[in-house]
C-alpha cells in the first residue's frame, strides 16, 4: 500500500500538489467537471495556488470527443505524465461493462506501483476493479452500481452506504455528488481543515456531510424566505455564527417557526442527520480550524466551539475522528 493522504504534512505541505485527472471517450462530465471546479479553478479566499493540474489521455493530451471550454486554461498531456502527478483522479467510467485499453491499464497499474495516491468518483471504480487495483480494498460507488461491481470484482469489500471510502492510496466516491465530498476531505488532507472549508464556500457546499448516500441537499447560505429549506440555511447560518450558544431541539424548532416533531423529520429530510449529531459535526470542524489555526489550550478551545468542557471535546475527536484533540494538532497544526 502507498502512502496515505494522512501522512502527506512535511516542510513541503503548502507546496501545491500535482493532481492529474484522467479523462477517456464518454467519461461522465459532470463528475469531470466537479473536479475541475475543486482542484483548478482559483480559490478568491487564497493567495496561493494549492493545487497544479493537468488532463492526461491515451491521445497525447488531445481531448479528442471531450469539448469542455473550462479546460481551456488546464494542461492537456498524455498518460506519460501520469507519473508526475501526487494524485491522479478518475471520473465516471465509460460503462460498467467497459474494459479499459491494454495502455491505460498499464498505466494506472504504474501509478500504483509507484506509490502514487487514485481517486475514483462514482462508476471511476469500475477502472479501478478492471485494473485489479481495488482487489482486498475496501471501496464505494454509487449505489445502482454495487451489486454489479461487487459480481464483477469479488475480492473487493464495496461499502454500499458510504459517501466515499478512503483505504489509504486508494480513494473511492459514491454517486456524483459525492465526488465532491471526496475531492473536499482530499483538500483537508493535504492542507487542512480551514482550505476545506474555504472551498466549500466557494464552491457553495457543505465542507462535510455525515451520513450515507441517501444524503443529498447540504446547507447553503440563501436570503430568508418562506419555504423550509430556506429557513433551514438562515438557521445554519446562525448556528454556525455563534457555536458557544446551547442550541436545544425546541429552540432550533422555534427559530424556523416549527413544531419539535415537525423539525426533527424536515431536519433528518434535508440533512440527513439529526440536529445532535449535526450540532456535533459543526463544533469539531471549528475545534479543527482552531486547532490548526492557534496555539489557544484545549480547555479554550472546548469553550469556543460550544463543546462546554474538554471532556466532552475529547470524547467527540475520539467519536467522530478517531483521535484525540492534541494528536490532531500535531498532524495538522499551520504553526508547527
């Protein structure tokens, strides 16, 4: 197995990254196009570029069928460069029932013994199985397409209700949107938490999503208007605005002019969680931005994100992320 996303900080972790996404005759092109949104397009909230990006195919970086005018400022290459890259993604694969070129098999089966980091978004994985890349690894894509690709690649452990697997070199979303939740926690990998989350309002997106695939609409930030998704987004937006506050089921249900009962369904309809777990998550993304951001003691930082104790704080890193508050820091602080 490669290196893992985890164990990529080093004195070079804010250098941009090589990403090379790989494209193919009738490849799904929104998935295509999510990537391109996440990985080249340039983020106003940055200075910086973190990220080097090419599209690398089979014709010698001719797109040949592909005719997308955002590729206009993008590297086109052949599948030589390939090699160059830190991370090489796959949007959807042409067909489930597709078999890869005899030179693009190799050349991801290259990649891979080079140690280099795949990312597959949706039917990508079916690349991945024809490879016998996925083999013994754990791995997702959308739902419609388990049962096939599990009869396909039996060796492979497919997770039917994840939004993405990560097995450590090998990357694996769920349906398209998906891919974007995938594309966001490769960001916080590779430069923490607070990029992520930057990204994700650009790009008008929830920086992380619990639940399954059936979780579909994340929170927005939308004027104040009548109709409960809207409500929902003013309310988020206040939430996330001061966490310090004790925010119970009654009060949320108030704030959007709703019975308790009637809350807990539109709020489980819409985000897919409930308002518990949901206020959790928001609190240990901010405890993380803080954590990579400022030196502030655990206790201070506990108080900031409405966690009320360092106990608590602690139980939900260990919860939520497997690992403690300080362990965290050391992976990911700005100021080490």
């Amino acid at each position: 197995m490669g290196p893992s996303l985890h164990n990529s900080k080093s004195s070079s972790a804010n250098a941009p990254k090589k990403v090379s996404l790989l494209a193919y005759p009738n490849l799904c092109v929104f998935e295509f196009a999510c990537a391109l949104e996440v990985f080249a397009q340039p983020k106003i909230d940055f200075d910086l570029a973190h990220y080097e990006v090419s599209v690398c195919n089979q014709y010698d970086g001719k797109t040949h069928e592909l005719t997308l005018g955002s590729l206009s400022n993008v590297k086109q290459v052949g599948l030589d460069e390939l090699a160059a890259a830190d991370l090489v993604i796959l949007p959807g694969w042409s067909g489930a029932q597709v078999k890869p070129s005899k030179v693009l098999k190799e050349a991801l089966t290259s990649v891979i013994e080079q140690g280099k980091t795949v990312a597959s978004i949706c039917s990508g994985a079916f690349l991945l199985g024809y490879c016998g890349i996925l083999d013994g690894r754990k791995a997702t894509t959308h739902w419609r397409y388990i049962d096939e690709a599990r009869r396909l690649f039996p060796t492979a452990n497919f997770d039917r209700d994840t939004l993405f697997c990560d097995d450590g070199q090998i990357l694996t979303s769920a349906g398209s949107a998906a891919g974007l939740d995938l594309c966001l926690y490769i960001v916080a990998q590779h430069f923490g938490q607070h990029v992520a989350n930057a990204y994700a309002r650009q790009l008008v997106f929830a920086p992380y999503r619990e639940g399954g695939q059936a979780q579909f609409v994340p929170p927005s930030a939308a004027p104040a208007t009548s109709s409960p998704r809207d409500r929902f987004s003013t309310l988020l937006s206040t939430i996330e605005r001061d966490l310090q506050q004790s925010y119970t089921v009654k009060k949320m249900a108030d704030l959007v002019s709703m019975s308790e009962r009637h809350f807990m369904r539109t709020f489980k309809s819409l985000l897919g969680t409930t308002p518990t777990k949901y206020l959790a998550q928001l609190r240990i993304q901010r405890a993380r931005e803080l954590l990579e951001t400022t030196s502030l003691p655990i206790k201070t930082i506990a108080n900031e994100c409405g966690m009320g104790s360092e106990e608590s704080l602690r139980h939900h890193f260990r919860l939520l992320l497997k690992t403690s508050p300080t362990q965290y820091r050391e992976t990911f602080s700005d100021r080490l």
